[in-house]
C-alpha cells in the first residue's frame, strides 16, 4: 500500500453482540484512528433465542431492519476496509446462516462469526489500544468485558493477551433468569450472583494465581454500572463498596422502571440488573480492589486488527507459524507445495470454480454457497487474495496431523484445525482451512464439502500440488499447466521427457484422477 493510502479510505468495524449492534468508522493519520461516526442501536439478539436455540423471527426482521439503517453508512467502503464479526447469540443460534446471509445482503458485506476466545482477544487489542501508553512492559492487565449473552476475562501485558476466557453469561441472558418481570430483590440478586460464580469456579483459581496491576472494565454494562456509581457516590472506579452502594439503591427502588439514575437510560435498564449481578460475582470471586473502565472494546479492536492485516502484520501468520512449530511440521516440505499450489491457482484463476458450480453435487444448489463467499467476498470465485492466503495457509498445515498418527493423517488435521482456538480466524475461515486439510489425500469427503464449488476447487489444487511433491524430494518441478479444458474436466501437461522419466507421479496423477472422480471431475495427464 502506497504510503498515506490508508487515510484516503475510511475504516469500518461493526459489532453484532448480543445486546446491542455497534458500528464505528475512522480514518488512519499517522499511526492513530480518528473516529469520525459511531452508532449503536440496542437489538438483544439474545432475546430472540427460543427454547430449540433458533433466532425469532421478530427479533430477527429487526435486527435486519438496524443492519439495513447501517448498510447505508458503509455498503460502498471497499470489502479490505470493513470488518463485521458475530458473537455469543449468532454463535448459539441454529439458524444463524439464515439470518448471516439476510445480513450480508442488507450490509453489502461479509459477516464472521467468531468464536469466545478470538471475542476476548479482539476485546483486549480495543482495550489495550484504548489506553494511555505505558513504560511498564512488565505491567499485567485483567480485562473484564460483559456483553449481553457472555463475559471475557483477559489477562495479558502491553497488546498481548496470554489468558483468555469467554463464559457464556451476560446481562441479557443473566437479566432475563433472575429478574425478567422487572423486579429486584435481594433474593433473586443473591441467586443471580450465585449462578455467576459457578460459571467462574473454572478460572478464578487461575486468575487470582496468575495475578495482574491493574483491573480495567469494558463495555456498555461495565461502563453503565462505573457512572452509576459515580452519580450515587462521587466516586470514580467500581469497588465493592461502590456495588453494595449501587446494589443497595436498586433493592430501594424495586422495579427496573423506577432507577432514578441518569446513567441508566430506558434502553439500559431491563439488562442493568444482570450486569450488575454478574461484575459483583467477578469482583467477589477475583478479589478486586478496584476497576477502572475503558471506552475500547470489541470494535476498537476489530479496527487495529484489521489495520494490522493491511500493514503486513496479521495475527493469522503469526497463528499458523505457531501451529506449524508446535505440530513439527516439515517446513521446507510445507512451503515446497505452498509454492506449487500457488503457481496452479495462477493458472487456473476462477474457471475452476465456474466449471464445477454447474455439476452435481449432493446439495446441487441454485446459487454460491455462503461458504464460497467466505474464500474472498466473491462467490464461487478463486481470484483474489483471499483465496491465495487460505490456500497457503492450508498447504503450511496440510500435515500437523501427523504429529497425532501417520494412519488417517488428513483427518486428524482437519479436526485439531476445526477445534482449536485459532487467533484471529473467523470460523468460517477455520472451517474452511480445516475441510481443505481433511480433504488434501485419499478419498475425497464431497459429503462434507456442502456443494461449494469455490471450496471444492481450492481443494483440487491443494491436491494436486500434495501429488506432484509426494516423494518430498527438494528437486524443482519443471515447467507445467494446468487448465480446465471443459465443464468438470482438468488437464494438466508436463514435458514429454520428464514425465517418462517419473512413471510413479503419472500413476499418482491417475489414482487422483480416480478419487476425484466423485465430484465428478475429470483430471487428464498429457505431455508435450
């Protein structure tokens, strides 16, 4: 990017949380954001959860409704400009591709759900960000963030985060068991902050073990809570003085319509009780003397890491270098086929992907899968660098399996890869990179690929390069093309001379042929 192209393009980041939507937009001028529009709108898509764990229909025309509104502030930024991530309430919903597709529809861009873990980092980078720069490195942070269907704890030194947790309680689902007919008494709070506990027995060992210097609390709740406080006593920073005061005032009034407090608004106030239920449980079970609070959170976070993918400095390498050290993957093998897998895809651009979308498949749909869309915003298509980076990535993983059992390598890849916290990958993203691992050998899976042709053909490419590299010499490959030639058939062309003399890559192309077969594709070996 040339320098001073950052500031010509606002930034969005849009956060789908279970309480409340929160859109934030901002340039980049030397090294800092400058916001220039927010907006939040209270949705509690957690509401809308049933009892099967679907979405409402209600509840879901009006958040589409919102993201409609929202669509016109961002629709025409550039795809790399926005980022707009799903939580806990569209991690927990059943239908949520349902309604994930309706917003990409009503946005003009992508939506990720991402999982609690990659919630809690994205949380401690706003924070963080958020903060006065320190000259204390060794300084240690707990982050307490409480949105409306769960609570992250991070703790973690400078911009780096080194525990992480994400519980599944918020003030919306918190506020609907305990105090869901507006009534509040010492009772239900008692019962409230009890079922608080229980969810953080798992980790207050830990915490308290590991320690911190400073507490800092994030988000509407957290922040409602510290200005109520501060309107009752005077005083800054929430302290369990301060919550037995705060608490102590709501018993008095009774009912959630009565507060009285200007920093409980009418949209705040049917999930205050939760909140304040749920940060009493952390402060008791974590022994906290005092927190301060910040207004940086999963949005600003959102926003630095996306900055952080356009200035060559995205988590997602620095997770795959991880995965590739720990698993003991065989490096050089690994970026021999990474090379090679990236000569075909230059070869091959999007044609694969338009000549497979015609065939059958088990779901045959009508139009590109969501998934496809995933690869690069562009359905069913392998341009762009989206594609590039997943299949680079999958080939330098291809093999971590190994690393469990040689016997069924592929699919213990593709399950460590589907299960595991990986920083800064969606889960679609991790979907994909683990179904490209599970399907690079043997029998290919196209049960479990969902008739995406996009995913489909990254596949067939990866393949083909795990082939061409499976004796693992260091010898380069000669100059070949690879091609479709017609709808479902590819060919691929090696010099004449060079193929008599490697007879077990012909036989390898011919078994793949076979097992590609499925799809169905036909793969053709020539020479010239």
């Amino acid at each position: 990017m040339a320098p001073g192209r950052e500031a010509e393009q606002p930034y969005a980041a849009l956060d789908l949380g279970s309480n409340s939507f929160h859109l934030i937009v901002a340039y980049y001028h030397g090294e800092r954001l400058q916001v220039v529009d927010r907006h939040k709108e209270m949705v509690r898509l957690a509401a809308g959860l049933k009892v099967d764990s679907t979405l409402s229909a209600s509840v879901a025309a009006r958040a589409i409704a919102c993201l409609k509104r929202l669509g016109q502030r961002i629709r025409d930024l550039p795809p790399g400009n926005v980022r707009v991530v799903g939580t806990n309430a569209l991690r927990k919903a059943r239908n949520s591709q349902d309604f994930i597709e309706a917003a990409e529809r009503a946005l003009g861009h992508r939506v990720e759900i991402i999982s609690g873990r990659e919630e809690a980092r994205l949380i401690y980078l706003g924070v963080s960000h958020s903060l006065e720069p320190i000259e204390d490195s060794a300084e240690s942070r707990l982050v307490v963030d409480i949105g409306g269907g769960s609570t992250e704890l991070i703790l973690g030194r400078v911009f780096q985060p080194h525990l992480m947790e994400s519980l599944y309680m918020g003030c919306v689902s918190m506020s609907e068991a305990f105090f869901g007919d507006g009534s509040l008494l010492e009772r239900r709070f008692r019962d409230a902050e009890n079922a608080a506990r229980q969810e953080l027995e798992v980790l207050e060992e830990v915490y308290r073990a590991r320690g911190w210097d400073t507490a800092i609390g994030a988000s509407g709740s957290i922040l409602a809570i510290h200005d109520a406080i501060l309107e009752l006593t005077g005083e800054r920073g929430i302290t369990k003085e301060g919550l037995s005061t705060l608490k102590g005032h709501l018993l008095a009034k009774g009912h959630i319509n009565d507060l009285g407090l200007e920093a409980i608004d009418a949209e705040r106030a049917p999930v205050f009780a939760g909140g304040l239920a749920i940060t009493a449980a952390v402060v008791d079970a974590l022994d906290i003397d005092s927190m301060t609070v910040s207004d940086g959170a999963l949005r600003e976070g959102l926003l630095h890491d996306l900055l952080g993918r356009v200035h060559a400095q995205d988590i997602r390498e620095t997770t795959v270098a991880d995965l590739m050290q720990r698993y003991h993957v065989d490096a050089r093998h690994a970026r021999r086929i990474a090379g090679t897998v990236a000569r075909i895809l230059e070869q091959v651009s999007w044609d694969l992907a338009e000549n497979l979308a015609g065939k059958s498949t088990p779901t045959n749909r009508s139009g590109p899968s969501s998934r496809d869309a995933g690869l690069n915003g562009v359905p069913g298509s392998l341009s762009g660098a989206a594609a590039a980076r997943l299949l680079r990535w999958a080939a330098l993983l291809h093999e971590i399996g190994m690393d469990i059992a040689h016997s069924q390598y592929h699919k213990h890849g593709g399950y460590l890869l589907d299960n595991m916290d990986l920083p800064g990958f969606s889960r679609p993203e991790q979907h994909n990179l683990s179904m490209l691992v599970r399907s690079h050998r043997r029998k290919f899976p196209i049960e479990e690929l969902d008739g995406a042709p996009g995913l489909i053909a990254l596949c067939v490419l990866l393949r083909l390069a795990v082939v061409l590299h499976r004796g693992r010499a260091e010898n380069t490959l000669p100059a070949f093309w690879v091609a479709p030639t017609g709808s479902g058939e590819i060919r691929i062309t090696f010099p004449r001379k060079w193929l008599a003399e490697h007879p077990l890559t012909k036989l390898d192309l011919e078994q793949e042929s076979e097992y590609l077969a499925v799809i169905p594709l036909k793969l053709t070996v020539a020479a010239v």
